[in-house]
C-alpha cells in the first residue's frame, strides 16, 4: 500500500531526513520517499493498514509538518516553529552521517 501525503513547510534535505527518520520508526512502513519541490511525502507501507492515513498525517504535524490547507493562525505558525527545529535537527544528522 502507499500513500501520498501533501505537507506544508518541507524546505531542504535536512527536513526530508527528518521526515524520512520520523515516519520510519513506525513498523509499518517500509519506505519513505520526500520530494522536496512539491512538498510531497510518499509513504510505502508493508502491507495494508487501516487508519494508516490519518495516523501519518498525525505524526507529520507533530513533527511541523501539517497536511496542506489544515493549518492556520496560530496553528500554522506553531507548525513552522517545529518544522524549523526538525530540519535543522535533520541537517545534523546528515552531516553526522556523511
């Protein structure tokens, strides 16, 4: 199964690092693909999983990353704030790794 999820606030490879490692931790998922320029998380899960959607669309907000269009005001702005930590957390991480 796999699952396409448009996200607010992805702006460099340190943020898809961070998403990529964030949505990993979960079992079910096998892979996970971040295009950077249109801002989309591609989620292939290892079989089927019911509420899969929804849950990932959780944990990317979590990480700052809300689905596009359901962030506003201050919601939105709390998103960035987090957003902006994840990709510089995501950043380290790369150059740790390299």
């Amino acid at each position: 199964m796999n699952i396409k999820i448009q996200v607010e606030n992805i702006k460099c490879g340190g943020c898809a690092s961070s998403i990529r490692k964030g949505l990993m931790n979960d079992n079910r998922v096998s892979e996970v693909e971040v295009d950077i320029e249109q801002g989309i998380v591609n989620i292939q899960l290892t079989g089927d999983a019911e509420n899969a959607h929804d849950d990932f669309v959780a944990v990317l907000l979590k990480m700052g990353y809300p689905e596009s269009g359901t962030a506003e005001g201050i919601a939105a702005a709390k998103a960035k704030a987090k957003s902006f930590v994840s990709c510089a957390i995501g950043r380290v991480d790369n150059m740790v790794n390299k």
